[in-house]
C-alpha cells in the first residue's frame, strides 16, 4: 500500500460517530445575526424530563446541549425573553420544569457543561411555559418564525418545545448605520440611495429621502435614484411631479448595461399609469377652479 493511501485510511480511521453530534444554526434577523453553536443528544429510551434520573433533571441546572456549554452569539443589541442583552457571546443555559422552563443566558460561554455555572455571571434570565410539539429523539434548537425584528429561539425534545422570544431594533440600528455611512460619505451614490429607499419603505422623514435621492441624481442619473425620487414623490401626495421622474427613470433604465431595469419595468409602468389616474382628478379639480375664476 501507497504512503498516500496508509494516511488517508489512518485519516477516515480516526473519525468515529459521535453520540451527541455536533450542530450549528445561523439565522439573521433583521440587521442581526444570530449564531447558536451545540451538541444534539439523543434519547435512546432514556427518560429526559423528570424529577430524578433524567437527561435534563428538572429543577436543576442543564447545560441545555450535551458535550461543552451551547454558545449563543449575536451581533448586536438584542433583548431575550424582554430582557436587553448586548451583543456577544454567551454560554445558553435552561432550568427545566413542567410548568415553566427558566432559560438563562451566561456571560462565561467557555465551559464545559454545567459544573462551572454561577449565577453570578447570568445576564439574561427568562421564565417560558413549555409547549406540546412533534416527538424529537435528538435534541433540537431553531430560530422561528422570523420577522424583520422578531423571532423564538426554539428549544425541542422528547415532544416538548420552549419558545424563547428574542427581538432586535432593526429600524433603529439600520437608520443608526445609514446616518453614519452618509456622513462619513456624503457623496457616495449608493450609500445615498441606499439611505433614500429604507426611509422610503419606512414611510419616514420623506423630505429627508427626497433631498438624498436628488443628491444621489445629481452625482450620477441612475434608474434606481430615478425610480426612488417617483416613489418619494407619489408617497408625498404629488403624482403630477412624479411621473415624468418614473418616465425618465424608464428611459434611463432601457440604456442602462445590466439587466435590473427590466426586471422592474412591469412595475414601473404600473406604477406610471396608477399615478396618472390619481394625477388626473387633481387637473381636472384645478381647471374647474381656474374657470370659475374667470
């Protein structure tokens, strides 16, 4: 047998099953990203929940996993079960029990099990009531459902689940980044853009999108800043002045090199022909004021 073949065989005899496997789920939310790193045990007819001999005896300390301590990470400011917790790493940590389960987040997340927990360095701790689910032999954790701001941290086995609800201020951290990406690059067009369009989807400060978004036209006339400043005009209540933007926006997008203007073509002319439907009432209104002035 070949060197190369004795070190590849001695490199596949090394790795074994392991009993708890390890597992890894990211989920973000938002502007936030959610990272939570564990070992999934399996039942194996073994009892789980209980008063005394039990994987995850209740009334005690678990270090919710099996192997080294769950580590839960995010990457910004976040609030667990209501409770503010800065960004970080943390070691996840539960209390089982039948009626409630208290779930615990722990700032030393470098340990093994439970046996180096102390209270002392919880900076989260939340009470949840369990919740029948579907029958899990191994261990499970997941991040849902998702909102833009909002989601549980889902903890499954046996056929019980504990719903721990965690939120971001995503509008508040994503308003915070874009003021700052502005003013360190007051010129830059997609950061102008950017900042244009999020405060349009929000509805807020629209003056504010509208100075950006004529900025962002007047460095470079694209489609996208075109398009942004029609439908900052329409949303202010001014369709008459929004659609010769979106027009010029069609022009500029058909001899654009990339193909995104096309995609949003359809929409844009919608959009257009909406405008002058609502646009129309308003000349109508005007003329008839105009010729009793007469």
């Amino acid at each position: 047998m070949s060197l190369a073949a004795l070190l590849a065989t001695a490199t596949i005899a090394q790795r074994v099953p392991a009993p708890s496997p390890a597992a890894t789920v990211m989920q973000t939310v938002g502007v936030t990203d959610f990272t939570v790193k564990y070992s999934r045990p399996f039942i194996k007819g073994r009892k789980v929940f209980a008063q005394e001999s039990a994987l995850a005896p209740y009334d005690q300390v678990w270090r919710t996993g099996a192997n080294m301590a769950t580590i839960f990470e995010a990457s910004t400011e976040f609030t667990f079960g209501g409770k503010k917790v800065p960004a970080g790493k943390y070691a996840l940590f539960s209390i089982p029990n039948g009626a409630a389960w208290t779930v615990i987040l722990n700032k030393n997340y470098n340990q093994g099990g439970s046996e180096g927990y102390k209270e002392s360095e919880d900076v989260a701790r939340t009470m949840v009531v369990p919740t029948s689910n579907e029958y899990n032999e191994a261990f499970k954790i997941e991040i849902e459902p998702v909102t833009d701001s909002t989601a549980y941290l889902n903890l499954s086995w046996s056929s019980v689940n504990v719903p721990v609800p965690i939120a971001v201020s995503t509008e508040s951290l994503t308003l915070t980044a874009l003021n700052k990406a502005v003013a360190e690059k007051p010129e830059d067009v997609a950061t102008l853009q950017s900042t244009a369009g999020y405060l349009l989807s929000k509805g807020k400060d629209l003056q504010v999108a509208l100075s950006l978004a004529d900025k962002a036209i007047g460095l470079k006339e694209s489609f996208d800043a075109l398009w942004t400043k029609a439908q900052i005009l329409n949303k202010l209540g001014k369709p008459a002045e929004a659609i010769p933007v979106a027009q010029k926006a069609l022009t500029v997008g058909a001899a654009a090199p990339d193909g995104a203007y096309n995609f949003y073509k359809p929409q844009v002319e919608k959009a257009i022909a909406d405008m002058q439907a609502k646009a129309a009432p308003v000349k109508e209104a005007v003329s008839t004021v105009k010729k009793k002035k007469k």
